[in-house]
C-alpha cells in the first residue's frame, strides 16, 4: 500500500505498520477497547485508524482516536492511544490503556518548522499529535498526525496528516490530507512514531 508515494509496512519505530481504518479492527482489539471504554471514568475513545502493532508483555497497538471526554459539553479531541493486549489474553480480555498522547514533543527546529507552516491557515487550527517522520526530497519533509478544528464555536475536531517541507531554512506547507472517516485510502504513511 502506498500513501504520499511511500511504500508502506515493515517495522518502523518499534512498531509493525497495519495501516488499516478503524471499521476493520480484529476482533480482538475491537473487544478490548470496548472493554476499556465500559472500564475507564472521564473519557471514551472511538478509534479513528489503526496504526501498528508492537509485541512488548502482550501486544500493544497504536491507534489514531477520538477522545470523547466525560464533561457537561462532552468535549472531544484527538489522541494517539497506546492499547496493551496482554499475554494469554482470550479474545482482547484485561485490556488496558498503556498510554494517551495528546500532544507531540517535538525537537525545537521540528517544532518551529510546524509551526511555521500552519501559522497561515485560515479557519483551522492544528497541534501535532505525533511525529510521524521525515523523507528526504527536495530537502525534508515532515509528517505530522494532527488535532485539526476549525476556529468556530463548537467546532468537532478531525484528524489530518501534515507534510510539511524545509529546505534550505525555508518552511513550506506540502499538504494537508484528512485521516479516516470511513475512507480506505485516506491513511498514515509509515515511519518512526515519536511523541
């Protein structure tokens, strides 16, 4: 499978790439995040795409969700979710959250180069939530899975790949390419996680 030209798969970052929409979970992690979401107070996660997978003491998997907060005005955003199946689990039982990342930490030339890309939108405003990784063209390109909202009262938020490119000390916005909803081709491109 191919996503902004890039081959995807193989392990990259400590995780073996799925690539895959949310409607096509296995079973197994399909049962363990409902099993989180009937077990955790103050939020609820609806997967959005299903990253990769990491064997560590069971297996954990990397997940693009929508985090539906358990407040007055259910307030929503998106997060990376580490869910961890454990050893001899039957069917995604004892499923746990290993982690919530809600924001990215970015190297500073990173962060600025982000920065400086989506400072120019107008109407959306996007924080990274992982770094994806780079390619090297015509300089860098950046890759960033990103909270995207637009700037309106009550405005639902999405996730959205960004590619941004610099080269020479210069900082251009690549693109900008919606991640999920429903669509098979809309995806991650896969190189090393890092939050």
């Amino acid at each position: 499978m191919k996503f902004g030209g890039i081959e995807l798969g193989g392990i990259l970052g400590g995780y073996e790439i799925v690539n895959m929409a949310a409607t096509k979970l296995p079973q197994e992690l399909a049962t363990g995040i409902g099993e989180i979401n009937a077990g955790i107070l103050g939020a609820t996660f609806q997967p959005i795409w299903y990253v990769g997978k990491q064997v560590v003491n069971g297996v954990n998997h990397l997940l693009i969700c929508e985090e539906i907060r358990s407040t007055k005005d259910k307030t929503t955003g998106i997060v990376a979710l580490v869910v961890n199946i454990p050893p001899g689990s039957v069917g995604g039982k004892g499923a746990k959250v290993a982690k919530i990342i809600e924001e990215a930490k970015l190297e500073e030339n990173i962060r600025v180069a982000f920065l400086g890309a989506v400072k120019s939108i107008v109407g959306v405003g996007y924080k990274a939530v992982a770094y994806v990784g780079s390619q090297v063209v015509r300089g860098t390109n950046h890759y960033f899975v990103c909270e995207a909202r637009g700037i309106y009262p009550d405005a639902k938020p999405y996730a959205a790949l960004v590619c941004v490119n610099v080269f020479e000390g210069a900082t251009s916005l690549v693109s900008i390419s919606p991640i999920g909803g429903g669509s098979e081709k809309a995806g991650l491109f896969g190189y090393a996680f890092t939050w």
